[in-house]
C-alpha cells in the first residue's frame, strides 16, 4: 500500500485511500427543513456509513471483482470511483479515461434518440465529435438494435437500453472500465458477446473493475477480488481466494440464523426467482426447505451433506403417493434426483406426511435448483403428478481447492501410472 502523500505511480489506474461516504438519513420530510434552518446548531438526521475507511491501489490492466452482500457499499464504491458521487471523507485517484456501466441507462436523456445519447455519452468520456463520429458504425453494430438507434431512448426496452450502453462503454478505448451487474440484463447470446469484448479490453491492458453477483464469473473472469461487508473492506486478495471465503460466509450466516428462516411456501415469488407449480388438486407440497437452515436458499462447499425436509397432504384418490426431488443446474439439465413412497394410511380426509432427503453436495462451483413433486406412482413407474414445483428451492456450491476433480460433478475415480 502506498503511502498517502506519495504520488500515484504511472503503471497504476486507480488508488483509493480512506475512502467514506455518509448519508443523512431523515424521518420525516419536514426534519430536512428543520435541519437546514437550524444550520448545524442541532443534528435532525441519522448518519448512514455507506462506506467507511476503504484504501485499495490496481494497476493498468488489472481484472478485479468487487463482492459482497447486498448493502455492502458495492455500488457506492464503484460511483466514487467512477466520479459520480462525491466521498465524505478519503480520495480517488485515476489514470486515463473512465467508462462505467452503473445504473442501467443513468446516463442517457430518455428525449434524446441513440444516436443523440451517443455522441453525449462521448462528449462527456472526452472524445470530440469526429473521434465519435469515427466509432459510431461500431457503436451501432456491436448494441444491434436497428432502427432503434434513430427513436428516442425512452421507447426502449431495459435490455435496448443496456445493449446500447454497454457498445457506448466499450467501443470508445477507455483505460478503466467499471460494470456493475449490467451484464445480468440481456440474453444469453448477447452476454456472451460482452464477456468476449471484455476478454478482448483487458488483453488490450484496460483496467476493468468488475461487480457481480455470479460468484463464478467473478472467480473465472478476476485475477483479483475485494470482498466489503457493511461498507467495509474486510479482504482482498487473488478472486479464487476471497470468492471461496464469501461462499464460506455466507453459508455460515444462514447456519447461525436458521431459526429465523421461513420454510417455503408453493407459487409464490422465491427470493428473486419464481417456482412453478402444476398438477391435480388431489393434493399438494406445503413447505420445502433445507433442513438446517429452514430456508429455500443457501450455500455449501463441494462434498458438503444436503438436507431437504418436504410437506405434503394428498385426500384418498391418490392412492400410491410418493415424493421426489430433481436437482438440475441455471440451464435445466437434471443432474441427479431420488424418490420416497409414502405409506398410506386409510382415512375419508386429507392425509399428511413429511419426508427428508440426504446427499451429498458432489457439485463443481456453480448454482443449482431442485424440483419437488408429488407423484401419483408406483415403484419407478410415475402416473402422473399431483403437485410439481420446479424450482422450489436454490442452493450454490463452492468447490475448495483441496477438492481436485474435472468437470460439473466429483465422481469415484482412481488412477495410476501402470507402465
């Protein structure tokens, strides 16, 4: 770490030292008046640290992830770096012409057509009108959204939007590019042109300064990550690293709240994605979670015991009632499931019954979905299903260094030299 009266070196992009933003956070509306008419004499607001004492130096064509939980001073950090936010207390320091993908289209006038915002956005990263005007067949190409470049942005769609702002970002030679979750907008074929272009800025020497959420992308695509917990730094180092440390926190966190978890409840909206529901009215599932935490998200290490607790009721007419779960990963591949027949009891009313599954997390590095169902079945031979939710419950695996396997799953192999 350089010391703070000691000049930036050239081979440098970015230094941060004793960086701190701080909000005034206000009740009420009129405690804002209030406070300016008392001109400091008494405080009216709460102080809200977004980011406290951060001081981190990148060299010219370094890829670094930034990661943390929501509310961690991501977003925050990348804004004073990017210049958009001024800092409380600390400095920033940048070398060369700065790009930043932050909040998705925040600096386009929805008035203005793509073309507009294009030569604007320019303008104001320093190039002059012929520098834009050079580039501006690229620009269009690369966000490809035809004869939309000509209407005004306000008529776009968010992924348009973000299509156009990322070409704008990328296609002007910045020294240092920030992204924050922009990526995570668009379809999958356009996302994979980004990663390419990025690949391609980096291998260049740009900077890139990089925020996802996709641990896995952040380990592959960083050399090196910084890890913020309540606005604090409390790791950096090379991203394989702290990106395991993150999943290993996060895990332990949901372990040291499980009693404060709520187990699932079917069709409704999960923690940002949605399971989906179909079958009979002859019965249904109603809860699934992980055992240990009681929740319908978690995280574990490669190798670790999966427990998953499932409730079902079903009436009469379901007369061979089993369980069963499929885990598959983000592309809906079925990796693996297994199947419980339940016994069934004579009763007129609506049976209940309670079932847990067990194994082991074998999984590489990645995140993974598990479908329940409840089944009308005999032996391997499924009827139909009475209740199928698929997607009912979402975990994340993180695979150690110490585990050395090949591939999307660890499986029972051996070898040796024999001649």
């Amino acid at each position: 770490m350089l010391e703070a009266d000691q000049p930036m070196p050239a081979d440098y992009a970015i230094r941060v030292q004793g960086l701190s933003k701080c909000y005034h956070v206000y009740d009420k509306p009129q405690d804002r008046l209030k406070q300016g008419l008392w001109r400091g004499r008494k405080q009216f607001f709460r102080e809200f640290w977004a980011l406290k004492d951060v001081s981190f130096e990148i060299r010219k064509g370094e890829t670094v992830g930034i990661i943390g939980r929501n509310g961690s001073g991501k977003s925050t950090l990348l804004q004073l770096i990017a210049g958009t936010l001024t800092p409380t207390a600390g400095s920033v320091q940048v070398n060369g012409r700065v790009a930043a993908l932050l909040e998705l289209g925040s600096g386009f006038n929805p008035e203005f057509s793509g073309r507009e915002n294009v030569f604007m956005n320019g303008a104001i990263l320093g190039l002059s009108e012929e520098e834009i005007a050079e580039r501006f067949d690229e620009i269009a190409g690369f966000a490809a959204i035809g004869d939309f470049i000509e209407r005004p942005v306000k008529t776009y769609s968010s992924g348009m939007m973000m299509r156009l702002a990322f070409a704008v970002s990328v296609c002007v030679d910045p020294d240092v590019l920030i992204v924050d979750e922009a990526l995570s907008v668009g379809d999958m074929a356009f996302q994979l042109k980004c990663m390419e272009r990025l690949d391609r800025l980096v291998k260049s020497g740009t900077t890139l300064l990089f925020v996802s959420h996709d641990i896995l992308s952040v380990k592959s695509f960083c050399q090196r990550a910084i890890y913020l917990t309540g606005g604090e730094m409390i790791a950096t180092g090379p991203a394989s690293d702290i990106a395991e440390r993150y999943m290993m926190d996060v895990r332990n966190e949901q372990k040291l709240f499980q009693e404060q978890a709520t187990p699932f409840v079917p069709k409704k909206p999960l923690g940002g994605h949605m399971a989906v529901a179909f079958g009979t009215e002859q019965g249904h599932v109603l809860a699934a979670y992980f055992s240990d935490s009681r929740s319908t998200m978690t995280a574990f290490a490669t190798g670790d015991k999966v427990r998953i607790t499932v409730e079902v009721e079903f009436d009469r007419s379901v007369t061979h009632p089993a369980v069963s779960l499929i885990v598959s990963d983000i592309r809906m591949i079925e990796y693996s499931g297994y199947c419980i027949n339940i016994e069934r009891r004579d009763s007129d009313g609506m049976q209940r019954a309670t079932v847990e599954f067990s194994f082991s997390a074998l999984l590489n590095t990645g995140e993974y979905f598990v479908a329940v169902r409840l089944e009308q079945r005999t032996a391997d031979t499924v009827f139909y299903p009475v209740d199928k939710q698929v997607g009912a419950l979402r975990f994340q695996v993180m695979r150690p260094p110490s585990r050395r396997f090949l591939g999307l799953m660890e499986m029972d192999f051996t070898g040796q030299q024999v001649g």
